[in-house]
C-alpha cells in the first residue's frame, strides 16, 4: 500500500519509503477506511443485458453475459441455421404462433433477464429428439454459470439448495408421467412466480435472494404436469419426433451448439429482437395443452364427460336407470349415480374417489343437491 506519510521531495530511504508491506487483510481494510474501494451492506443479484442497474448500498453479484462482449471469428446468420429450423419445423411443430411466442420467451429472458416470465414452457417428445440440446443450446447463450438442469426432479425441491441462487435459466429434464411435479403442481407454481428465492445452504442459516427463474422443462411423458382449465403458468409444446434419433440430422446441430461463433449469433438476434408487441403472460393455447387439461381432470368430471357426452344428456340413454327426465328437469340419484360412477372406474380401471368428494364435484357444476321423495317411505337425496 502507499506509505500515507511519504514524502517525495525528500531522499528515499527506509524511513521515507513510498510503499509499505502488509498482510491482505490490512491493505483491503486501508483502501476500505480511505474510501479507495466501494464499501456495501449487502449482495443482490440484479442480471441486465444494456442498461446496468443502480442499486442502494449493495454490491450485484451478476457479472454480465460473456456473449455480449464476445467478438467472433465468423459470422453466421442465425435465422437462415439449421438450429433455428430444427426449432420451428420439429420442436414447435411447425406452429408459427407457438414458435413466435417461443422465440420472444428466450429473448425476454436475454433483454430482461431480471424480469420474471412466469410463464413456463414444456416441450414433451419421445426420446431421441434433442431436448438436451436445446437446453444447452439455450445455456451457452446466458452463460453455464446463470443456468442449472435438474435431471433428478427430486433434487429440485429438496432443502439444500445453494445451487439454485442467481440462476436465469432453469430446466427440469425427464420428468416422469404422473411423477413429482404433477403431484407438486401447486408447489411448483409457486417457485416459478415467486419474488424471491430461498437459499438454505447445508449446515448454514437460510437467506431471501432476488428470484430471476425462467423455467423449461422436458418430458417424454405427456402427463407429467397436471394442468388445471384455468391454467395461465405452462406453455405446453408436443414436438414433431419425425427426426427422433437420426445421427445425420444431430451431429450438425450438436456442433453449432459448440460454436462460440455461432452462438453469438443466436445470442445477438434476441438481444436484438423487436419486443415492443410482445406481452409475455399472454401465452399461446395448444391442442396438446387442451388434452392435458381433460386428462388432469378429477374422475367424476371424466365421468360425466364419458357417459353425458360433449352436448349434455345426448347419452341419456346410457343411464336410464339411474336418471328420471321430467318436462322442464333431470332427477338423478345420489346413491344410483355413484353406483354408476363406481362401475365405470372399474370398467376403465381408473381409481374412484369417495361419495363425497363425487358430490363436490358435482356441486361444482352448478348442480343442485336436494332431498326429494322418490317413492316409499322415506325421503332421498338427489
């Protein structure tokens, strides 16, 4: 460090010298109390592509994205690659609407990479399709050090999860049919629009980080996610698998992949992608998320669908027995109903839920639950 007493119209000597040795921990603490390095309470992760933010007191754990600063040895045009083909013709199955969506997604996360989406995007395909090339692909624009894959859906939600903190990209990969994140639906909702993340470290005290996660995710499984009708979280793209396992289709991509050159490119293209239309929470509706939608639905909703069809009681026929049509309304029997109900779970092997919770849903139709008298007796719930 510089001697603060040194004086330079004098001789050197040892007593008048310019520079003093000392530990590190003394020279940071000197340029500290000296106010030659910036001194902050706090850490926050706060990623930008162009304009660096200005935060209060605290120092930004992001470093910038290496791309930006990348100068390449060769030009590419990335929307006349291979890569961005393979994207749209098979990945997005040639959907312009959900390929435009697609693109604007990754290049939000590149402009606005502090702005949460979320929106998740699932792609489901069979195997042999890429998927982890795509994900890498993705990666090696934001940088390896801003992106995490889980491979193990497990790992995502346990405790210790240091490695999760000042990630942008995050992928869930092989998720399994009716697995983890289809019975952790709600819980998974959550990380993907939560404020903040919670980083517990093992054998440490957990801290609140600022959560910048744009999640995808991968399956070959097409009920990985249970997706409720009034969903507005998940993007839900069924891949074309024409090209599924074909070395002569792959090999050329996985070497754009590693392509620095290349990769600027694509990166270049989002950062400079015309945003000013795009509303990201306005997400583009699939046949395939539809699909999921009928097939996440509880067992009486199916029921009713299979038995009353898409146009009411058109198959009334089907359940004579257990329904009384008058003039101006349809009785229909509690107790007869779920007898119904329970033969055709048997029937399509599909596991029933109890008496009650088939009133419930019901109930949730707008169906009224009243106590009639049906001959006898006694009066019966209908």
């Amino acid at each position: 460090v510089i001697n603060p007493d040194f004086d330079e119209s004098a001789d050197e000597n040892a007593a008048n010298t310019k520079y003093l040795f000392t530990d590190l921990a003394t020279a940071l603490m000197t340029l500290i109390m000296r106010r030659d390095l910036p001194n902050y309470s706090n850490v926050d992760f706060y990623p930008y592509l162009k304009d660096q933010p200005k935060l209060r007191d605290a120092f930004n754990l992001f470093t910038g994205f290496s791309m930006a600063n990348y100068r390449p040895r060769m030009s590419y045009e990335y929307a006349q690659s291979a890569m961005y083909d393979h994207i749209f013709r098979y990945m997005c199955d040639a959907d312009k609407v959900v390929f435009t969506y697609l693109q604007k997604w990754i290049a939000y996360m590149i402009q606005y990479p502090s702005r949460r989406p979320d929106v998740a995007i699932l792609f489901v395909s069979d195997q042999g399709m890429g998927k982890d090339m795509v994900r890498r692909f993705i990666s090696a624009m934001l940088g390896s050090e801003y992106s995490i894959c889980f491979n193990d859906v497990e790992a995502f939600f346990k405790c210790f999860n240091k490695e999760q903190a000042n990630k942008i990209f995050i992928t869930l990969n092989e998720l399994s049919d009716k697995g983890t994140t289809h019975s952790k639906h709600d819980l998974y909702k959550s990380h993907i629009t939560k404020d903040a993340n919670r980083i517990e470290p093992k054998g440490f005290d957990a801290y609140p980080v600022r959560h910048s996660g744009h999640y995808m995710n991968f399956s070959n499984n097409s009920q990985c996610l249970f997706i409720e009708n009034s969903d507005r979280r998940f993007v839900m793209i069924k891949a074309n698998s024409e090209v599924a396992n074909k070395h002569e289709h792959f090999d050329p991509l996985w070497a754009l992949v590693s392509n620095r050159d290349f990769i600027k490119s694509a990166f270049d293209y989002y950062a400079n992608m015309d945003l000013s239309d795009f509303v990201v929470r306005k997400i583009p509706n699939t046949k395939f998320k539809d699909e999921q939608k009928l097939n996440s639905l509880p067992t009486p909703m199916k029921f009713l669908l299979d038995v009353l069809g898409d146009d009411g009681f058109q198959n009334i026929a089907d359940c004579t027995r257990v329904c009384e049509e008058n003039s101006d309304e349809i009785t229909i029997s509690m107790k007869a109903m779920f007898e119904y109900y329970n033969e055709w779970c048997n029937d399509t092997r599909t596991k029933g839920t109890t008496r009650d919770a088939f009133k419930n849903q019901l109930l949730k139709l707008g169906l009224k639950s009243k106590r009639v008298s049906l001959g006898g007796d006694f009066p019966k719930r209908t």
